[in-house]
C-alpha cells in the first residue's frame, strides 16, 4: 500500500516537471515568443511547484516529529519502534527527494 503512494508521487512529479520542461523547452527553441497559452501554462506550474516546497516542509516536520514520538513514547514495543524509525527515514528522504526536483528545475531552466 505504502509503496503503490510513493510510486505515485514519484511519478506525478515525473510527470509534473517533464510537462515544465517540454513547455519551457518549445516555447523558446522555436525564436516565436512565448504564445500566452503556455505563458499561463507556465506560470501555473511554477505556483504548483512553490505550493508543493511550502507544503513540503511542514509536511516532513510533522512527519519526523511523529516518528520521533512514536519511538519515545512506544514503552519497549518493538513494533512502534521500527515504525518510527521507517516513518523518520521516510519523510527525510522524501523532503530530500522535493528539494532535490526543485534543484533540478532550476538547474535546467537555466540553463534554457
């Protein structure tokens, strides 16, 4: 189950910053200027990806803060203990992942 919504998520920012950058990459290779469609288009992917690093950050507090939690207050439970400690890898890895597709966008923007 979790591993069906983590490929989801890869996949949707797969996805999200190939359309960025085909967008980015037609509208100028051609020398026509940048029609108004996908000025807007544009524009409306980056207020998604700002959203998406606003959202991140609270998101992996929040999910380290409960891995964090579960672990001091499992009472022995070993159970618990492994849970938190996959929920803090998880989230940490995560956030790297969002601030790792941010930097890659910039990187090709650019260099565009």
């Amino acid at each position: 189950m979790k591993k069906t919504k983590i490929r989801f998520f890869v996949k949707f920012i797969l996805i999200l910053s190939i359309i960025l950058v085909s967008f980015t990459l037609f509208s100028t290779s051609f020398g026509l200027g940048t029609p108004k469609l996908v000025s807007t288009m544009e524009k409306a992917f980056e207020n998604i990806e700002s959203w998406l690093i606003k959202l991140a950050t609270p998101m992996a507090a929040v999910a380290v803060g409960s891995g964090l939690f579960m672990q001091k207050f499992s009472f022995g439970d070993e159970e618990k203990i492994r849970t938190g400690k996959k929920l803090v890898k998880t989230a940490l890895f995560s956030y790297a992942f969002v601030l790792a597709i941010d930097l890659v966008l910039s990187a090709i923007q650019s260099l565009i």
